[in-house]
C-alpha cells in the first residue's frame, strides 16, 4: 500500500471542487500539496449546545442525536467569514468540496498545523473505497476560550493510501448510509 502523490491524486480521484496549492495570503492554506489535499471548511455550522428545549438534562446519545442538540450558523446568511467554537466544544460542518473516491483508495484525514497549534482537532472517519460526497467533519475545540474558524479556507487535510489490490466490497457495494451526503450529515443508525 502506498500514499498517492500530487499527480496521482490529480489523475486518480475525483475531487470537485479541485484547486492548487497556491500562496493565498491571510488565508489558510488549501489545495492539493504533495503527498495529500487540504480540504476547505464550507459555510454551514451546527455547533454544539447543551441548551435542551425541553429542560432537564441533554444526553449525547449517537442512536437519538437530533438538530436540538445543535445550533445551526451559515455564515453566508451571518455575513461573516468566521463562526465561534464555544470552549471545550464541537461543531459539525462540511467541505466545500465533494469527493468520489476509487474502489482502491482508502482517504484518511488529519487537521491542520494551523488549527491544532491553537488547541483545534479535526476528526473525520476513513473515506472508505467508492464513497461519494461531501465530508462531514467534527471540529473541537479543546482549549478554555472560544475559538474562531474560518468559512471558505482550509481545515484538514486528506491522504490517499492506495491499496495493492481492489477491496472485494466497498462502500458503494454495502449502501453505506453516508454514501452521496449532500453536505452537513448528522449521525444516523440504521
């Protein structure tokens, strides 16, 4: 198994949009880079609250996780380039791009140098082989004060490890229950 490279990844996955890796001052970078691609945070948010409507006590429960849980920011109706991660919390957003992946490739994503210097992890599972999309990501921030992320710019970046063999059953073969989300995808059990 090896990782593809920015040539590979170009000829071998489908990425729209796809951009290049170019100096974009007073931006977070994003783009293909040599061994990988920085994906850009889209402008829809749903940030964490445990504010229940109901009252009493919220549970995080991942069979019983309802928009309640969340409040939902775009930042293209805000007017904002940012939105606020309260501490030692979440938020669910999308890419901005959609991605359809080869039935040998395996996509891993790691966050940013950018971001996780600041105390922000970003956490995607595995884009397993023919998985098409657009990524949900979970951000959070780990540290005591508010944090701000930026709409439109990057956030993680995406490996792309490509298998000696093709697998005998993707993702499109089993009807993943995420396979062509549209954007912001909350967590489902089927």
């Amino acid at each position: 198994m090896g990782i593809l490279c920015d040539t590979q990844i170009r000829e071998l996955v489908s990425i729209e949009p796809f951009e290049d890796n170019t100096k974009r001052p007073g931006k977070v970078s994003y783009g293909v880079s040599s061994y990988g691609y920085d994906v850009r945070v889209g402008t829809v948010f749903k940030i964490f609250t445990n504010a229940h409507p109901t009252g009493g006590q919220a549970i995080v429960d991942p069979k019983n996780f309802g928009e309640d849980m969340f409040v939902t920011v775009d930042t293209e109706i805000t007017g904002r380039d940012h939105v606020i991660i309260p501490p030692n919390s979440f938020a669910l957003c999308e890419t901005v791009e959609v991605f359809s992946v080869p039935r040998d490739v395996l996509i891993v994503c790691v966050g940013k140098s950018t971001y996780a210097r600041c105390g922000i992890i970003v956490n995607v599972t595995p884009l397993e082989p023919e998985w098409r999309g657009k990524v949900t990501i979970e951000i959070s921030n780990t540290t005591p004060l508010p944090a701000k992320i930026y709409a439109g710019e990057g956030i993680a970046q995406m490996l792309f490890l490509k298998g000696d063999r093709e697998c005998a059953v993707s993702y499109a073969d089993k009807s993943g229950k995420y396979q062509d989300q549209p954007g912001l995808t909350l967590p489902k059990v089927d």
